[in-house]
C-alpha cells in the first residue's frame, strides 16, 4: 500500500539517522513523497534536503507545520 496523502510536507529528523546513501544528523529536512507498507513495516519515504532519497521509519522524523512539529 502507498500513501500520497502527505506528499510535499515537509519534514526533519528527530535523531541521527544512518543510511547507505549518507548519514542525516539530527534537524536534517526533507519534502515527505509517500508512505508505505513494506514487509510489515511502516515507512516514509523522504526526498532530504542533502540530495538523496530514502526511507525512514515514522518515529525518526516530524512534520515541520510553520512554528509548530508534530511526530508523525
């Protein structure tokens, strides 16, 4: 199943996140382009300001709304 419902929202990571593309510290931002179920696991992947694209889990980012964040 994929979710475009949050496609274009923008996004940061909440802790360090490592990755084979590159590691994203903590505040890293991204435009979220849809949600997915994959092998029972829930994920978002996220386009990073950084320059490339990769999935996370929900609980390592938050939505950036203006001045207000909120955990995904």
């Amino acid at each position: 199943m994929t979710d475009y419902s949050k496609k274009g929202t923008r996004c940061r990571t909440v802790q360090f996140v490592r990755s084979v593309e590159g590691d994203l510290p903590r505040y890293s931002q991204g435009t979220i382009l849809y949600e997915m179920e994959n092998l029972e696991r829930h994920l978002v992947l996220v386009d990073w300001d950084r320059g490339f694209k990769i999935p996370v889990f929900p609980h390592e980012i938050e939505i950036c709304c203006g001045e207000s964040l909120q955990q995904l």
